[in-house]
C-alpha cells in the first residue's frame, strides 16, 4: 500500500480553513492531514512509517484514514498485474478536497474498509513526468488535461492557467461521465482530443468559428462529443 501526494511548498505547509475547520473531522484527522501534506513532494508513505511516527496503532490509523477518506482527502485506487490480478490498493492525498475529482459527499453507504497488515510494504518509484500522460494521477489530473490540449492543439486558444471555475467543470465531468467514458484517466482524454482534432466544424475547418478549452470542458458540449455528433459529415 503506498499513498502519494501533491506538491507543496518546501519551506511550509498550507492547508484550506475548510479543511482545518472542518467539524466532521477530528483533531487527529486534521493533525494527521497537515502531517502527512507537509511532506516533502512525490513523498510515499507507508502505513507502518505514520504509525511509527504518530506513535499511533492499527486501529487508531484505520479510523483517521476513515475520516480523511469520507471527507475527500484521501481517493482509493486499485492497481492489477498483467493477467489482471489484484495487487495492492494505492491512496492519494489531497490537501484540499476539491482537488478530489473522485470526491462525493458522504452518503449512508458504508465506507471501504482499510485492511491493516505488518507485512513489508513494497515502495514504488517516484512518477517521472514522461510518465504523467499514462498513468491515472488525479491528483493533477485537471492540469494534466489542460498540458494535452496545449499540446495537442497549438492552433487553439491556449490555456494559461487552470482557474478554479475550470478545475469545477472538469470535475463535474469525471463525476458524470466517469463510469461510462473514465474520464478521471487522461488517456481517455487523449482519444477525446484525437476525435476533436478530426472534427473539422470544432477544429474551424469548416467556417471561421473554431472550439476551445472551455468549449470542450462544457457538460453539454462534452455530451455531444461522446456522442459523436461532430463528426464529419461525408455526404452519403
């Protein structure tokens, strides 16, 4: 089990009044979240390290991961082996919950439970940035997409910053459409990106209005491109 987290500041450590305020967590949830987020960048933890330095047990850890978890701060993602085996369950942090574009509101389900063992737990090498473009990292998952659209189309507006209002719609699309289409993994908005550049109405082949980030990042317009009714039409 590894869990990995978003950069930070070298010198200190910034979290949201959200977060530090927040009555649905409890004072070790919120000490272990400023912990754990003060961590030097591409930091990996391991469940025996926290427990060492926290000087807590199994099961102190597995109820503050618990709350992290239904608060948004900390997402669960499986990873499988070549014939598809299940390995091993990776966490990330987010400091900031809205950066959590698998995050829900809590419901009455009950939550995942976060099995404990002393086995060794193996370290996975630090993401390179070659391999940000095929590996679901979503913890930067909203600027990963923005850095594809710059470079997969020069000739459109290019997005200078991923401005809150952005990082909302891109969020509410992993949401919607993230168990039909997987739009939390940036590969598939690799292939979104390929049908686009074919499009020759999005792409201003076709008359002198042309698409853009905004445009695509747009639930309604994003409905229609899933759908495929820009495509080209061939006239038959």
């Amino acid at each position: 089990m590894t869990i990995k987290k978003a950069n930070v500041q070298e010198k200190y450590t910034v979290i949201t009044n959200k977060a530090a305020q927040n009555p649905s967590l409890s004072l070790e949830a919120r000490g272990l979240l400023l912990m754990m987020s003060s961590k030097p960048n591409d930091w990996i933890f391991h469940k025996t390290q926290i427990m060492s330095e926290c000087s807590i047990g199994k099961d102190k850890l597995s109820r503050v991961f618990k709350e992290l978890e239904s608060q948004g701060h900390l997402c669960i993602t499986q990873s499988f082996d070549e014939q598809g085996r299940f390995k091993s369950n990776d966490y990330f942090l987010f400091t900031d919950s809205d950066d959590n574009p698998a995050f829900l509101p809590l419901t009455d389900l009950p939550l995942t439970d976060l099995p404990l063992t002393d086995k060794p737990l193996t370290v996975n090498p630090p993401l390179q940035k070659k391999d940000l473009l095929l590996k679901k990292d979503i913890t930067n998952i909203c600027q990963q997409i923005a850095d594809a659209y710059n470079a997969k189309f020069p000739e459109l507006a290019n997005v200078m910053k991923v401005t809150p209002k952005r990082k909302s719609h891109v969020n509410a699309l992993v949401k919607d459409f993230g168990k039909s289409h997987n739009l939390g993994d940036i590969k598939e908005w690799g292939g979104l990106f390929d049908y686009i550049a074919e499009s020759d109405f999005l792409m201003g082949r076709s008359s002198s209005w042309r698409c853009d980030f905004d445009f695509i990042i747009n639930k309604n317009n994003m409905l229609k491109i899933l759908e495929g009714k820009y495509e080209n039409d061939t006239g038959t």
